[in-house]
C-alpha cells in the first residue's frame, strides 16, 4: 500500500480577512477612521456628579459666555477630546439638535456616559471673540457647555496663566484674553436657572437651588466593559 502525498496548505488572512463556515475568505466591513476614533469620547473634567476635580493632569478653566443672547456657564477643559452641551440649554434656547449615534464617554471619576445627540454650528461670544463650533449633548452637572480639545486646537498657539486663570491667543488677527473664574466660585449655570424659573411656573412658589459645581441628580452611567 502507499500514500498518496500529502500537501500543508496555508491560509494567510490580511487584517480585514476572515473564513467563512465555507472555508472561504471574506473581508470585514471596515471602519472608517473617524468612526475608529470616535468609539469613546473623554471628559476629565467632569464627574458622574458634576465637574470632577480628581485629576491633578487635566487643567480647566470656568467663564461666562453668551449663546443666543442667553448667559452659559462655560467650562474650558483640556482634558476632553470633544465639546459637550446640557441637554437643557438645548431644549431652552430651542437649539436645533443632531440624531446621532450615542457615543461612549469616559469621565475623569472613571465612570461612562452616553451622548443624546449633537448641535453643529452653534456660536457663542466669549469675551469680545465669537466661535463658532459642534458640541455632543451630554448631562453635565454644575456647568452650561464644556469646551475642549478640539475647540482649543482651533487657536493655534495659547498662552496659558493657570494662577491667574487666563488665556492669550490670536483669534482672527486679533488679541485676545479671555479671563476665568475661580473653580470654587460659585456661579449659577443657565439651566439651573431655566429649572428655577420652570419650578416657580409649575408650583407657585420659588424653589433655591445652589450650584457649586455638582449635581446630586447625576448622569446616566454606562455599565463598565472592564
């Protein structure tokens, strides 16, 4: 009796390959680039309880601002990747909103949240400087908008004062400083007045609401994949 000879045949898969039950090659749907990036947002400056001041790296800086008229609380943080919204300024103002899909974000207490959507091209003044930008909604606790990343790349170079909380750019052959406010300072947000104003409304009676940065009522968490 004799064999007939055996061959060892190799199957060498590229990254975007895999077999089927068949045994045949198939490619994957690939991801875009953005989508692969844009899997999980960042925002370290906030906590699932408000603005989060866990981390000594991430460096932030609160202002006022004017957004359609109405007076924001403004968060400029260099520890998120993206801009992110309250979804109750967004109802207020009557912004017109994205449907998008809800993106993961990490906050800087190590809790995730989900987005509710985006708002484009919405503009604030912020000093005597107007941007324009694209801002994620998201709950967020003791303050109106969070500036970040993205936002802050658009200045070019930024000369940063951390003990007098400040910043100096050139923003459209201008010279700019925009001034903060203390983080303990307490200032009151846009919504916590929109909510006030709904409760007197609603009730009859005035209802006190102090805001120093954190909201018991908290953000949606999304459950940890670790």
């Amino acid at each position: 009796h004799q064999c007939s000879s055996k061959q060892l045949r190799v199957i060498i898969l590229g990254d975007d390959e895999t077999l089927n039950d068949e045994g045949e090659i198939v490619v994957l749907d690939a991801e875009s680039e953005e989508e692969r990036e844009m899997e999980e947002l960042e925002c370290k400056g906030l906590g699932v309880f408000g603005v989060s001041s866990s981390s000594s790296q991430v460096r932030t800086m609160k202002l006022e601002g004017s957004l359609q008229g109405a007076n924001i609380l403004v968060l400029i943080d260099s520890g998120a990747t993206h801009n992110f919204i309250s979804p109750k300024v967004v109802e207020a103002l009557g912004l017109q909103l994205t449907l998008s899909k809800p993106m993961g974000v990490k906050l800087g207490d190590g809790h995730r949240v989900l987005t509710m959507g985006r708002c484009d091209g919405l503009s604030i003044v912020l000093g005597e400087m107007e941007t324009t930008f694209d801002a994620y909604i998201l709950e967020l606790g003791g303050v109106d908008l969070i500036l970040g990343v993205v936002w802050l790349e658009t200045l070019g170079k930024v000369t940063m004062d951390w003990r007098e909380m400040s910043m100096v750019f050139n923003y459209k052959g201008n010279l700019v400083k925009l001034i903060g406010q203390p983080l303990e300072k307490t200032i009151a947000t846009f919504q916590s007045i929109v909510t006030t104003s709904s409760m007197i409304d609603n009730e009859g009676s005035p209802t006190l609401m102090e805001v120093n940065g954190k909201d018991e009522s908290g953000l949606p968490e999304v459950p940890s994949s670790s």
